[in-house]
C-alpha cells in the first residue's frame, strides 16, 4: 500500500472548518463544515454517519484535496495535506457519490486510463485491470460500454477504479445509494473484504444499518459538527434501557403531550421520551415488562395506543439521543 510515515492514523484531522458563499448577494456564509476532528487508525473502516447536508461530502472533499478548509489541520496517510497535497492525492482512491466512470468506454478502459493517470502502464497495468476486473465481478463485462452497466455493477467499477494505485486511503462517499437491497448486500461484502489487505476506508452513510455492520469506528456528524464518536457495540451500550415506540390513534394536542409526558416521566425505569408525531417514544428499564403502564399512561391522558414496538438500543437512537433528532428528522427531546 501507498503511504507516508508510520502513524498508527491513516487519517488525523485537527477542527476543520470549510463555509461557502450565501446562495444570494448579502446572504451571510454557509457554515458546512464546523470543527470537525477525526482519528481514524489504519486498517479500519471508518464511517461518517448523517443526513443529507451534515457537512460529510465536504469534509471528504477537504481530505481528498479537492476543497481547502478554511481552518484546521490534518494528515492523512503520513501526509500533511496542506503542505503535501500532491504527496496525498497519491496515496488515496476516491469514489463519489456520482459515478467518475466514462460512460463511454469499457469496464476495462476506465481501468487502464485511471493507471496511466497515476503513472502506470504496460504488462503490469493490464494485470492489475485484470484483478479488479475478476474481483469485482465484472471479467464478463469487462469490454462492453460502462453506459450498459447496471446501477450495482457500475459502482462496482466505480470502486475498482478507486483501487486501480493500490491506494493506503480510500473515500467511499455514499456508495449505495440508489442501489437495490442485493446489490447493496453485494456491495457491502466487497467494502468488508478490502480491509484484508491493510487498506483503509472512510465511509460516509446516511444508512444506519450500512454504518453497523460495515464501520468498525463510527462518527455521528450534524449540521457539520462531530456530535459523538465511538464503536458502533460501545455507543449502542451507552444507552440504558429498550426503546420502546408507542404509535397513537391521533397525534396529541400540547395539553395532551405535556399530561403524557408527566405521566410517562413518573414511572420507573423511564429515561427519556420523545414525541414525534402520533408516536411517542421511550428509553424504559425492561421495556416488555413496563408495556402495561405505558398504556395506563396513554389512556390516562385521553389517548388510545395503535401498535407498540420494543427493541434494544440502535444507532438511530444514538444518532436521537446526540443529535437532538431521529436521522433526517427533527423531533423535541424531553
């Protein structure tokens, strides 16, 4: 693998801050990016979760080298990317959220012309064309027009291309999005399987589940700001209790809400409620055993329950409890 120094991080970011011009005149700056720190050892999968405009792409951008930041630091790979940013756009693959294929050559020629860029050529570029072509599935595609490829396939070669320098550091921005569930089960095998190799990848989600089971590191990001940081196992058992949701036969007037919440919040083992529309959701001790006075609740409160659920702690009530709101969702926290 490509790389520079021996740091336990492959990626070290110190506050970075990145804000674009207002959309009109006057308008005062767009903040996207605010102080945003990360520590991400090598070897790992790293993954970036938010909402659409968190301020994810952009920090990517800005550790790829394709956006300065206003402010801030990091290296990545062993190298400044201030002062070495050349150093580190060699040592990285970058796969955005839009394919970076050209539609109108093969599989194969996206391949070879993303070596020749990075210098390499001859036997040794057409073996490794050759690899990634049998790795990603694709050998009997291999010759016909991108343009031709399936949604799954073509990001498949989208991947493949990232890898073509055998980079240390690799940008997943998104990789599943609009892919159907098998081809983003696919996908997921192929990202788990390329860690094998000591490679590195920082990949943003706004998949909960994509998050869980692909990120051994996970960096809870909103409105540009780094809200928690931790494994996906040490961040879920950081909440007590089930999350137990409660849906409504009519969302609750104010008047109703507050008697509810009162009631709720009086009984045992109930840490926290959340409204959310004609569903109501709790953080409960033994949340099973709890059901029957959650319903008393309700029902003292002039409401009827529909359905209820109860469930161990997930990344989305991570992201609830540290961002204030479910994912791309606001909601009021008690």
């Amino acid at each position: 693998m490509a790389g520079g120094g021996e740091s336990v991080w492959a990626i070290d970011a110190h506050e970075l801050v990145k804000s674009y011009r207002g959309r009109r005149r006057g308008d005062p700056p767009i903040r996207a990016v605010r102080g945003v720190s990360l520590s991400v050892p090598a070897g790992t999968i790293f993954g970036l979760l938010g909402p659409n405009g968190a301020g994810k792409s952009t920090t990517v951008r800005m550790l790829a080298t394709l956006s300065r930041p206003d402010s801030g630091s990091a290296t990545v790979a062993g190298h400044d990317l201030l002062r070495s940013p050349w150093n580190v756009r060699r040592a990285i693959g970058i796969v955005s959220q839009k394919s970076g294929a050209d539609l109108d050559a093969s599989g194969r020629e996206n391949l070879l012309l993303q070596g020749r860029l990075y210098g390499l050529g001859g036997a040794p570029l057409a073996r490794r064309a050759d690899e990634l072509l049998a790795r990603f599935d694709l050998v009997g595609a291999a010759d016909r027009l991108a343009r031709t490829y399936s949604g799954g396939m073509l990001r498949r070669l989208d991947v493949a291309i990232g890898l073509v320098q055998r980079p240390a550091v690799l940008f997943l921005d998104e990789p599943t999005t609009g892919l159907d569930p098998h081809a983003r089960a696919v996908m997921w095998d192929e990202i788990e399987a390329l860690t094998a190799d000591g490679l590195t990848i920082l990949l943003t989600t706004h998949y909960l589940e994509e998050a869980d089971r692909l990120a051994t590191q996970v960096a809870i990001i909103d409105s540009g700001q780094v809200v928690v940081e931790g494994t996906p196992d040490a961040l879920k058992s950081e909440l007590r209790g089930d999350a137990v949701d409660v849906d409504l036969d009519a969302e609750p007037t104010a008047a109703q809400a507050e008697d509810l919440r009162a009631r709720l919040t009086a009984l045992p083992g109930v840490v926290e409620v959340v409204f959310d529309g004609w569903a109501v959701r709790t953080r409960v001790d033994e949340g099973a055993a709890k059901l029957p006075a959650i319903f008393a609740a309700v029902d003292g409160a002039g409401l009827s329950v529909v359905a209820a659920t109860v469930a161990r702690p997930s990344l989305d009530d991570v992201y609830l409890r540290h961002a204030g709101h479910r994912l791309g969702r606001r909601e009021e926290v008690a």
